[in-house]
C-alpha cells in the first residue's frame, strides 16, 4: 500500500535554551544534514501547534503540554509547558529539495514552513526517532546556524536573540 502524499505545509522548531543554546538533530535518512525538528501537518485541519507539539514529541521524545501540577512535571522529565512554545509569527516558502519531491503529489514544488521557537532546560533528555535520527548536539545558536543544511533553518536560529526578547524571556 502506498502511502499518502505529504501535505505541503510544515512546522520548524527550533528548540533551545535559555542561554541561546540550540538543539540539532542528524538525518537518518541523509547522514551529515543537521537540522532543527521539522515536520508537516498529518491533516489539512491539524493546525500549526499541534503539528509542532506533534513533531518534537515523534522526534526528540520531548512532551510538550499543559502541565496541571509540579508533581506530573517531576513525573516526567522530557515534558515542558505548553507556554514555552512560542509561534515566532514567520513563515517561509520553499522550493522542496528534490531528494524529497517523491514525497509530495507530482504537482507541489513548493512548501510553506511556520516557524516555532520551544524553550527547553538543557538537561532535558532527548530521546532520538531511531528511523528518523541519527544524533543530536547542543551548539550555541551561531555555530547551530551554520551546521544547518537548511537556508531557511539557519536563518530562523540566526533570530533566535530576538524572540526571547519577544516573548520576555530574560537572560541569565
């Protein structure tokens, strides 16, 4: 059975500390490609944060939720509250890499990515998709930058200082 086509439209998130530190993450299908948690929508109705919670939950094991009392938080060390993911408002439109065109329906060249930034503990674990992922690192946000394949994800970490500002998030 074949499966569907993907949806063009994908979250990136950029997953980081408060001290500017940025989680990468190794393609197991193209070893060498670092990379932010990236994924589309399962459906055309599911909205950008759910495929955002979705996508870091499937790739780094990390929860993100409400989380209703300190004592569910200490229960489980990969979760963080829902308030830590922030939608950075940015949207970028890409041609998709044609490595990765046979995922999409003949006609779609094109993909539209929503930018998200999740504000993490460093000592968080991380807990890698094994199919999906190969390796994570931890970089500071100018060095994660450039190990990047991707334009689009270097230039939304290259950001990153602006949107802890945004979001009031202030530093050590």
């Amino acid at each position: 059975m074949s499966r569907p086509y993907k949806i063009p439209e994908s979250v990136l998130v950029v997953i980081h500390t408060i001290d500017l530190e940025v989680l990468l993450i190794e393609r197991a299908d193209k070893p060498g490609y670092w990379q932010s948690v990236t994924g589309s929508k399962d459906s055309v109705d599911e909205l950008f944060l759910e495929t955002a919670v979705r996508e870091v939950a499937e790739e780094t094991g990390i929860a993100v939720r409400n989380l209703p009392s300190e004592q569910e938080q200490a229960s489980v060390p990969a979760c963080v509250p829902l308030e830590n993911l922030r939608d950075w408002q940015l949207s970028n439109v890409y041609d998709i890499y044609p490595v990765w065109q046979h995922r999409y329906a003949p006609q779609v060249k094109r993909n539209t990515e929503h930018v998200f930034g999740l504000l993490v503990p460093r000592e968080i674990p991380v807990v890698l998709a094994p199919r999906e992922h190969l390796n994570f690192m931890w970089l500071p946000y100018r060095e994660a930058a450039d190990q990047c394949f991707s334009a689009s994800n270097a230039e939304a970490i290259l950001l990153l200082p602006q949107h802890i500002e945004i979001s009031g998030v202030g530093r050590k």
